[in-house]
C-alpha cells in the first residue's frame, strides 16, 4: 500500500501543499544523484585536461595520443569495475 497522505500548511493567507516524507526522500534522492554527476563530470573534465596538457609537454603525435587514450579508457574501465 502507498502512502499518499499530503500535507496542507498555512502560508501568510494560502494553503500549499507540503511534500509527503516520501517525497521529501525523493527529491533529497534527486539531489544527491545531480551533486554526483557534477563531481564525476568535474573530475572527468579534469583527467581531459591533464590528458592534453602531457599530450603537448611531451610533444605526442596522433599515434601516440590514441595509445594515451587507450591507456586512459582502460584505467577508467578498470575504477569502475572496482566500484562494482
């Protein structure tokens, strides 16, 4: 059975509806899958420019820079198969 009971509260002279505790969890839920997907983006962009910045200091040609990013994919691919 869900629960589906919502709350009136009294604002200056309006009534509003206030979220259901399982609302509040959901949006609070929301919130915090954002928050993670700006840090793993931040962090993503990050390892990018890092990337680039070898890339140039190290005067890598394409070649070299797709073995770079070779490398990269499968450090990546192996982090995630740690979080699992």
């Amino acid at each position: 059975m869900r629960n589906i009971q919502t709350l009136q509260i009294k604002v200056g002279t309006e009534t509003v509806q206030a979220p259901t505790a399982h609302e509040g969890f959901l949006l609070a839920l929301n919130d915090a899958r954002l928050d993670e997907r700006k840090n793993v983006s931040a962090v993503f962009a990050a390892r990018l420019e890092a990337i680039a910045a070898f890339l140039v200091k190290n005067d890598i040609d394409g070649r070299g820079a797709v073995e770079t990013l070779r490398q990269e994919a499968d450090r990546i691919r192996n982090e995630s198969e740690e979080i699992h």
